[in-house]
C-alpha cells in the first residue's frame, strides 16, 4: 500500500517535471515544422514541413520584407551568423584550452610564492559579471582597431572562458595522482614532459568538458556581440536572431523557430554528450547568466 | 642560495604568464579605464575633461539609479530564491531510487544546456498573445494576458531566468546530496525519527555550505544578467524591467553615449558585487 503510494508521487512528480522542461521547447519544435498556416496552433502540424529549415539557410528573414512593408532589403540567411558564431567559439576554446591547462597544471602542482594570489586572481575573474566590462572593453576594442571585428569579440570571450577552465581545470589536474608524474620523471621524464604524456591524457574527459563549456559560454554570448558588432556580415546568432522580433512582435515564427533550434542544438548536443562527466564544480559558472 | 630560488619561482610564474597578462588586459586594465573614466567628463566626439566626482553626484542624485537598484533587487532576489526551491525540490526527487531516474537526470539539465539567448526566443513564443503562456490560461479558465505588459514584464522576466538557471541548483545541490553518509539516515531511522526530521535535522544543516555557494554565485550573476532583459522586454515596457545592467547599456551605447556616466553606474555597484565576490571566492578557495 504504501509502495504503492509512493510510486504515485514519483509518477506525478516526474509528470510534472518533464511538462515543466518539454512545454517551451515542444512549442519550438513544432512551429519549426509548421507550415505558415498552422505555425500559432497548438497541436503538432497537420502537414509537418522542413521548408522552414530550407528557407532559413537559403532566404533568410524573406518575409519580413512582406510583413513590414519592405522593411528591409537585405534577407540575411543563417550562415554567415552560424559561422561567425562558429568561429569565434573555436579560436577561443582553443586559445583557452593552451594557455589554461598549462597555467591550471602549475597551480595543481607547484608551490611557490604569490601562487595564492594567482589562485585567487582567477577566482575572481571567474566569478566577475562580465556586464560591468560594457564600456571599457568597447573603448579598448576601438582604440585597438578590434571593434567590429571577430578577433576583437573573440578576445573578449576570454575574459569568460579563460578563468572558467583554468579554475575547472585545477580541480581535475588535482585528482590526478602526481606519483604517477614522479615515477615518469624518475625513469627521466622531463618535469613538462611528464606533464604531457601522463597528466593531459589522464585527464582527456576533463579537458574535454572544460573546452565544450568554454565553447557553449562563448557560442551564448549577448553582452559584447551587442555592443562590439556593428556590421551585418559580422553578427553572431544572437545578434542575428533579434531581428525576427519586430517592436516585440515575432515575424516569421516557423523560420525563428527553426534558427533558435539550430542554435541551440549544437551546444545541447555537446552538453548532452559530456553529461556523465558533468559535475556540480564545472557547472558552476558555465553561464554567467 | 637567493637568487637561485628566485630564478625558480620566476621560472614557475612562466606557466602562469600568459593567463595572467590576458585577464590583466581584458579585465583589470578595463576595470581600471572604468575607474579612471567614470571621473571624467566627456561630450559626444570631444576629449574628455577631469571634472572629479561629479558623475557620482549626478546618479546619486538620480531617482532612475535607484529605480534601477530597486528592480535589479526585485529581479534577482526572487529569481534565486525561486530556483533554490525547485533545484532543491527536483534533487531530492532525483536523488530517490526509481527506474528512469538516469533518463530524468539527463533531461533535467537540458534547461541549462540551452545558451540563455536560446532559452529567451523559446519564451518569446510563450508570451505572444498568441502563445503557451495565454494557451496555458485559457486551458485554467483564465482570460489571457500581455505577458510583456507594464505590469507582468517582471514575473514573466523572472520566470525565463528561473526556468533556464534552476538546473545549476539542482547539480549543486544533488551533489551535495550524494556525498551525505547514508548511515546518518540508517542511524536516524533506527532512533525512530520521521522522514521531516531527518530531512530538517540532517539533510538541510549538511546542505548548508552548498546552499550558500550556489546561492552567492547565482545572486551575483542574477544581479548582472544583461541578456534576459536584453532579450525579453530591452528593459521596458517604459522602465518596467530597467536593471542597472541594462540601465548602463542604455546610457553608454543607446541614449546618451555617454560612456562616463555609464561607468560610473557601473563603478557605483561594483561594491555590492566585490563584496559578493569576496564573500564567495573565500568559500570556493
């Protein structure tokens, strides 16, 4: 009887839970396969379409053209914001990931003085809302002659993803035994060399998480796409996927639908591959939202 | 003897170097320009002037830097406090043992897998007039509603960042769930005590350290999470959502281009956060 009862609960609390996750994005999914008539109704399509999809890679934002009254000329199409994006996200996990597993490994192993105040310099750099950066990075990225560029945004994800990993990545090089390290060295391993053929593959699944969160917080990133792009060709998605909202009205759903799905597939997909390795500590702070 | 042990702690700081120089230029040099800027006074295309603490007199002076104060409080304070209760309600749950808890702990993150930007067009579908949110309503037998209104602009703001942040608490708090020794429990069973007290007794007082971490971190990037009002409302309708992060993007790149007002915003609350910070970065290192 009592089984019983508590199977109840499990069943209408999982209920409950997957409604709370799935609505928004059961929403989303459909309308990205609707057609134009049917994209505000609430059941699944009736004549479920991939036209969206088609259009959004080949016309663009077409129709808001149509819907405002030839607002704008130019349609942009999601590739050239998809590979922006990309690119950016790329060159900086992989700036990240060489400059931060060096630096992570000499915290999690040496001990000298002002190594506490390294520590502590990148804990604060890490827990820093980047909002606050706004106005000086913009000013530093025009003197530089980086604003409108995606060097000058890809040097300020940095300032997200480089304290992030080398904090996440201290943690795994400590969980590491160093005798493993101490017996490469005593066969004359090099103390470096040690570290690349023993620590870095040992800690392959920590790396590897470190650098798809660097990526997502790169890939997700509003703050410094706003105010350090100016150009059409240079806009990431997030920049890009504002113009489908027209004085608060969405134009275009069943095209919007299906950009946000393409953008945000590729970070979920990653997440969802590394969800084993996921722990509480490299969660913290993969969004500063 | 010296110098050589200086020539090894040199050669030690080298693998430190490169990160240390690249957060200094993008974010000490940047925290310092702000400093030096909110001093100044700088008219659009013009070379800016020291005029001291003026700009600080001018905000402090201002009702709009504390109407934004006040909603960045009456954002956040209520965000984390409704995520701390759903991400401790769903790890509890998760943490029992059950068939397909796996499967709903995979799914369970997906929130937070979705970059915020995302998470904000999946909730612009659910507040159009036309959408889940007024759907839901009507399904209750309630008339729909302008979710983006004056009126409801906040809660609605609240609830995107509450619905893509909670899963943070729930890793957090599940994690430290799994590390409560199951003999406490056995113990506590064995001395008759009832599920309530055990929960009250040992499961919350051995959260506690958790609960804080997780709490000061998600209330300090609450507090500056520019991309929900971004996104959502741009701080309105009129100033209904206005937080600073969004009132000092306004004043630098949207009204007034006025860089030495926005940094002295931002230097005005920087307090709030560097105690923040302090308080969190002592209990992480």
């Amino acid at each position: 009887m009592r089984r019983k009862k508590k199977n109840g609960w499990i069943i209408s609390f999982a209920l409950l839970l997957l409604l709370w996750i799935f609505i928004p994005i059961y929403w989303v999914l459909k309308t990205s396969f609707a057609p134009e008539e049917e994209v505000w109704g609430m059941g699944l399509p009736r004549n479920p379409t991939l036209q969206n999809f088609r259009d959004i890679f080949t016309m663009g934002q077409g129709s808001m053209a149509e819907v405002t009254g030839a607002m704008l000329s130019i349609s942009p199409t999601i590739v050239t914001p998809l590979g922006n994006t990309l690119f950016v996200a790329v060159l900086a996990v992989f700036l990240t990931m060489l400059v931060s597993s060096i630096a992570a490994f000499n915290l999690s192993r040496f001990a000298y003085r002002g190594k506490q105040v390294v520590s502590s310099y990148i804990l604060f750099a890490y827990v820093f809302p980047p909002f606050i950066l706004m106005v000086p990075i913009t000013v530093m990225m025009r003197r530089l002659g980086l604003y409108d560029s995606l060097w000058g945004l890809m040097l300020a994800h940095l300032a997200y993803t480089i304290p992030f990993a080398t904090y996440m990545l201290r943690g795994y090089f400590l969980g590491i035994p160093q005798e493993l390290e101490e017996a490469a060295q005593v066969d004359g391993c090099s103390r470096f060399h040690s570290f690349i053929r023993i620590t870095l593959p040992l800690a392959a699944p920590g790396l590897v998480t470190v650098a798809i969160f660097s990526f997502v917080l790169s890939w997700g990133d509003v703050i410094f796409a706003t105010v350090l792009l100016n150009t059409q060709e240079r806009y990431t998605l997030p920049i890009h996927i504002g113009f489908f909202l027209w004085g608060g009205e969405i134009i275009d759903p069943g095209r919007l639908a299906a950009t946000a799905l393409v953008a945000g597939l590729i970070p979920a997909v990653l997440y969802i591959a590394i969800q084993r390795f996921v722990q509480m500590g490299l969660v913290a702070g993969a969004v500063k939202g | 003897m010296v110098p050589r042990s200086l020539a090894s702690n040199l050669s030690k700081w080298a693998y430190v170097l490169p990160v240390v120089i690249i957060l200094g230029v993008i974010l000490i040099v940047p925290l310092f320009f702000t400093l030096w800027m909110s001093l100044q006074y700088m008219p659009i295309g013009k070379a800016p002037t020291f005029v001291g603490g003026q700009n600080f007199f001018r905000i402090l002076r201002d009702p709009i830097f504390y109407h934004s104060l006040q909603k960045t409080i009456l954002y956040a304070f209520p965000a984390v406090g409704i995520k701390a209760v759903i991400g401790l309600l769903v790890a509890l749950f998760l943490n029992q043992k059950f068939p397909a808890r796996g499967v709903l702990r995979g799914i369970a993150i997906i929130p937070y897998a979705l970059p915020l930007f995302i998470v904000c067009v999946f909730f612009w579908f659910v507040y159009d007039y036309r959408g889940v949110g007024n759907f839901l309503l009507k399904l209750v037998g309630l008339t729909p509603i302008h979710w983006l209104s004056y009126q409801y602009a906040m809660p609605a703001i609240i609830l995107v960042n509450v619905w893509h942040g909670w899963p943070f608490f729930y890793l957090g708090f599940l994690a430290g769930l799994q590390a409560i020794p199951t003999e406490l429990y056995e113990s506590a069973e064995i001395d008759g005590a009832s599920p309530w007290k055990q929960f009250t007794a040992i499961t919350l007082p051995l959260l506690a350290p958790v609960f804080l971490i997780v709490c000061s971190l998600s209330l300090m990037w609450t507090m500056g999470d520019f991309v929900t009002p971004k996104m959502m409302t741009g701080g309105g309708p009129a100033d209904a959502t206005l937080t600073i992060p969004i009132a000092t993007y306004k004043i630098a790149f949207l009204l007034g281009l006025n860089y030495p007002l926005a940094s002295a915003y931002a230097m005005t609350i920087l307090p709030i956060f560097i105690a923040l910070i302090y308080f969190t970065v002592k209990r992480l290192g």
